[in-house]
C-alpha cells in the first residue's frame, strides 16, 4: 500500500512527529523503519499509530505522546522507596480487583513485585479484598524447570503469593517450562492468554537491560509466547537467586511484547539505582527494541512506579 493510501485510510500521516523522528532514526524492527510513519486513526481518534506505509501494516497503537509533555505519555508515580512503592502498587492492583472481582491479572516475577504480594496478601487477610474469582497469567517461566523446583516460577508465584490469598489455583497460569516442547509449549501458553481475553491489568518488573518479561534486547519487538536465550547480563543478574550461576537456566519462555501491550492497563514497578538506566530508557528513550520496555511509552494505560533511586536519571 502506497503512502497516499495510508494517509486515506488512516487520516493525516505525521512523519515529522517527534515520535516519528525517533522511530525512523532509532527504532529498529524487522521492517525497513525508513518507511513508518506514525498517524492518528480515524478509528481510534485519540490514538497514535505507526504504520509501515511500505507494506500497509499497522504496526502499533498506542497514547499520542505529542499532546504531552515529556514525562506525561507514561503516568510515572515516584515513591519514597522500596514499601512505599509496593504499597502503591498494591493499591492499584487490589483497586482493580475490587472495581472487577473476576480479572484478569497478568503477573510477574523477579525480587521487585514481592513486597506488593505481601502487601496485597496482608489486606486480604484483613478481609480488604478478595481474591476468589481473579484469573492470573504469568510472564515467564525458565525452561527445563519442573513445576516444584524452587527455582521456577511457579514455584515462586506460590511462594510468594498464591499461597497467601484465597485464589483458585486452577485459575492460576505460568508458561510450562517443564514441556520441553517449546513450541508446543508457547503456543499453548498464547492459547490460554488470548481464551483469557487478555489480563486487564499487566504487572511488569524491569531487567537492569530493560527487558520486560524475559523479552531480552534484540532488533525486532517480539510477539506472542516464544523461547528465549538468556543474555549474559540477565544470567549474571539472576544468578544471585541460585546456588552458582552455572545453575541459572539459559532459556525461558516468555509472553511476547504484542502479548504484553494487549493488557488494557500496565503498572511496571521498579527500585533501586541499578534500574535506573532501564527506567530513564523506558520512560524516554527511543522506542526500540533495543530497550525492549520503550515500547510502553505507546501504551494508552501505563504506570510506572518507581522509587527514588530508580528515576534518578529522569529528573
Ligand atoms: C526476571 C524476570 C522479569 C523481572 C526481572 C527483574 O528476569 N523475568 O520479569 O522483571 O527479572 O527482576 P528483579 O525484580 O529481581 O530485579
């Protein structure tokens, strides 16, 4: 589809956005980016979307960043430190269950989101909120582990949080890292997210290299539930949960980027000064797949929050 042909379909292409520079010049998909433009849709008015004029894909949509000012695309909320921020986060999260007590949650792992579980957990034992008909779809799971091995998430999701609430363990969801059938085992994942109808609200945490999920810095944004390999700096990072690094698995399935943007709400919840870069990346680096969490500034419905330390460089 010709450009003039996009422009028909999609009102009045906006190549000369800042967005549009950033994503010509920075972002680099599979697609050739010289030719995406990013538009707002007659279809989706107070939306931003890029598309490839090349191809006549729409390729994402997401929050028109210019009627903002920097730092307001994204709803970044600072927090004291690591309580306060899980104690905001764990507002948003038991809102959401009270406003639909059978969400859908999508929940991540990783050392930051613990103190929100506990948090959410204390409240449910004072009666606060109720767990009972929420569905919950994890990120990730490393490959290679059984279900009751310490170290895999499903183990951690028990541990940390299911275990504590009144949820329905058969309402709970992580990718099958015991199947050795990757592919089997993701596009069954993709399967049970999409019959899910998508998690109204995605918990995220942040790699220190900004990746989301196990959604590891690459050149193109990826899909829906794919295998991934580890990179050394993720390996390095995680390893302090094992007994010796050589015991961190090297691949993981993960929920892919698209999957992750469906959410209709994204809280991402980060600490501490090592996550700093990640953050100020994510929040305003160019979108690319080189950060792959850049790619929440085009999400409609994205909170981030963070304590001191981790946006001391977005000052
Ligand atoms: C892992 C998980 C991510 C998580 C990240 C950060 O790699 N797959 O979902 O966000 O770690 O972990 P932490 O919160 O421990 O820094």
């Amino acid at each position: 589809m010709k450009e003039d042909a996009l422009r028909g379909k999609m009102g009045f292409v906006r190549g000369q956005t800042a967005l549009g520079r950033r994503g010509r010049a920075g972002a680099s998909t599979r697609l050739d980016t010289r030719h995406i433009h990013y538009a707002t849709s007659p279809w989706w008015p107070h939306t931003l979307v890029a598309a490839d004029a090349g191809r006549g894909q729409v390729l994402v949509r997401g929050a028109l960043p210019l009627l903002y000012e920097k730092g307001r695309v994204m709803k970044i909320i600072k927090a004291k430190d690591y309580e306060d921020m899980s104690r905001k986060a764990a507002n948003i999260i038991s809102a959401q269950v009270i406003l639909k007590p059978d969400c859908v949650l999508g929940l991540a792992t990783g050392s930051t989101p613990i103190g929100a579980y506990k948090q959410l957990a204390a409240w449910y034992e004072k009666g606060d909120v109720d767990f009972a008909e929420v569905s919950t779809y994890n990120l990730d799971e490393y490959r290679g582990l059984s279900h009751d091995d310490p170290q895999s998430y499903h183990y951690f999701m028990r541990e940390n949080f299911f275990d504590h609430i009144n949820i329905d363990l058969n309402n709970t969801y992580v990718p099958d890292g015991s199947n050795p059938d990757a592919a089997a085992a993701c596009s069954e994942y993709d399967k049970i997210v999409a019959a899910a109808g998508y998690p109204d609200l995605q918990l995220l945490g942040i790699g220190n290299n900004g990746h989301i999920g196990f959604n590891e810095p690459d050149d193109h944004f990826s899909k829906g539930t794919h295998c991934v390999d580890l990179t050394e700096s993720t390996i390095q990072a995680n390893s302090r949960l094992f007994d010796s690094i050589d015991d961190v698995p090297r691949q993981a399935y993960t929920m892919g980027t698209q999957t992750i943007m469906y959410a209709r709400m994204i809280l991402v919840v980060a600490n501490g000064e090592a996550k700093a870069q990640a953050v100020h990346d994510m929040c305003y680096g160019p979108v690319t797949p080189a950060c792959p969490a850049s790619i929440l500034q085009l999400h409609t419905n994205c909170v981030v929050v963070a304590d001191e330390a981790a946006l001391s460089l977005c000052e």
